[in-house]
C-alpha cells in the first residue's frame, strides 16, 4: 500500500477516484470536470465512477477502488448509505466528501452555498413584487436539498407559500408543471432546487402556454452552464463548483483545514422577469472595481 505521512500523499499509483452522485446530471458533470482538471495539476489521474443515486452502488465503487489502491478517494455523495470515509480509513486511504455527506459523517466536507443562494433568490423575486414564492424540492429531504427546503421555508415564514416536490429530473419537473397549469394551481413564482427540475418547468410551462416570467417567475439554485441556454434563459444562483473542486482537492492531497463555503453568485437572465439592460448592468464592474485613470 502506499506511505502517507502527515496527511500527505505519497502515492504509488497516482490515481484517485472520484465517485459521483448521478453522472448524468450537469452539475455533477460540471463539478467532476472542474475535480479533474485540479487533480491534473497535481499530477494526479481521476478514475471516475458513476453512483446513479444508489447508496449501494456507491459503496460497491469505493470497495473497486480501494482494492484498485487509488491514492485518494473524493465522493460526490448521494443520499443515505454506509460512510464510505470508514472504508477507506481501514487501509489508510484519504478521502473526503463533496456537495453532500452522511449526517455522521467522520471527515469535513466540501458543500455548496445553500444559504446564501436561498436567501438571494428570495430577496430577488420579492425586489420583483412576489409575496407568494413557492419551492421545488425533491421527493425527500435528505441532504443539500433538504437543508435548502428548510432555508426556503424560515425566509418566507409568516407568508403564504407552497412546498411542491418531484423527482430530481426534467420530465418529472415538466409533468407537474403542466398538472399544476390544468389544475389552475401554479404559483406565480417558484424557485427550484436544481437545474434539472428548473429546465423541467420551464417546458411544462412553455407546454402548457404559461408564459415565462410574466405569469411564472423562476430561479434555480444551481446555476450549471447549460442553463444559459434554455428558452427563456433561466435565472439562477450560480454555484461555485471550481472553488469547491479546488477546496475538495487541498483537503485531500495536503490535509488543508477545511474552509466554509464559497458564495453562488446570483446572476440575473431572463426568467425571474429582469429585463437584457438589467442583465447588461451586471455583467459591468462596478466603478469601486474600475481602475483609476
């Protein structure tokens, strides 16, 4: 096996494995690229394994990749299941976890802005007039998720407001939407958890003629490239995912203290009902930022 001194690597095989939560996912997608290309300058190589939300898959590729002796181990995590830091302490492997970790959990993990990111895009569609924000989340609440639920739900207390829940995928997130429009039941804003169900309710809505913002406003909490593109382009709080890839691979290569998280930034499209001049005025640097002539 290799000698790992002081948290250090000093690896013999130069391979880590990376296990992701759902590899179809863009923001998964996203945050693994970003995982690879700084473990690349570290000389390292990312071996790289799909979980497919399945807590068992994601122990069966920690035990592959342990008996493989990758250097290192940086888990994606999905919900519930076995710690797979217990597996790799046993034959002194590091590893650490990302976006999610179990409740128990023996290492630090690197997360994303939960937080912040609700409370931005709260505050956004109330700067819009909205008093009535609903919140997409997942069919439970385990995890970031859940914790962005639970945010959601003490900004707004006091308010009505509405909890709706689908799975974590586009046609799901487009198949109530357009129940909700024959029911006469959609809110008249809505922020969801991830992309995927963003861009879901954005063709339900587009399905069922409602149009998008003037009777639906929506932003999303996690902010992958694709959702630059979708019609309208869809307003999102804008995860850091190079930062937290960056912060992933310092705990595990050099033992750094893990730091809190890095602001999303929320940036201004189409769907929340900004107009391109208001998406223009941010795109510019402030004049505190301009250099003195």
């Amino acid at each position: 096996m290799s000698n790992r001194l002081d948290g250090t690597i000093q690896g013999l095989t130069g391979v880590v494995g990376l296990i992701l939560a759902d590899a179809s996912n863009p923001y998964f997608g996203a945050l693994a690229r970003h995982i690879e290309q700084t473990l690349d300058q570290h000389g390292k190589l990312t071996l790289i394994g799909n979980a497919g939300y399945s807590p068992d898959r994601q122990k069966h590729l920690a035990d592959r990749f342990l008996a493989a002796q990758v250097d290192g181990l940086i888990i994606v995590s999905a919900d519930g299941g076995a710690d797979i830091v217990t597996q790799a302490k046993r034959v002194s492997v590091p590893a650490v976890y990302v976006h999610n970790q179990p409740e128990e959990g023996q290492v630090p993990a690197v997360t994303a802005d939960n937080e912040a990111a609700v409370r931005q895009a709260v505050t956004h569609l109330r700067s819009h007039g909205h008093t009535r924000i609903a919140f997409l989340a997942g069919p439970h609440d385990a995890g970031p998720v859940g914790r962005r639920r639970a945010i959601w739900e003490t900004a707004l207390a006091g308010t009505e407001s509405r909890l709706l829940r689908c799975d974590y995928a586009r046609a799901a997130a487009a198949a109530l939407t357009q129940r909700l429009i024959g029911d006469g039941a959609m809110p008249p804003a809505l922020i969801t958890a991830t992309d995927e169900q963003a861009i879901g309710v954005l063709a339900g809505a587009r399905a069922g003629a409602l149009p998008v913002p003037d009777r639906l406003a929506v932003i999303s909490l996690d902010g992958v490239p694709d959702s630059a593109y979708t019609a309208p382009s869809l307003t999102v709080t804008e995860q850091p995912l190079q930062i937290m890839a960056q912060q992933a691979v310092d705990l595990l290569l050099d033992a750094t203290s893990p730091q809190p998280p890095a602001r999303a930034s929320l940036v201004l499209r189409h769907s929340c009902g900004c107009t391109p001049a208001e998406w223009r005025r941010q795109a510019l640097p402030s004049k505190a930022a301009q250099p003195s002539t």
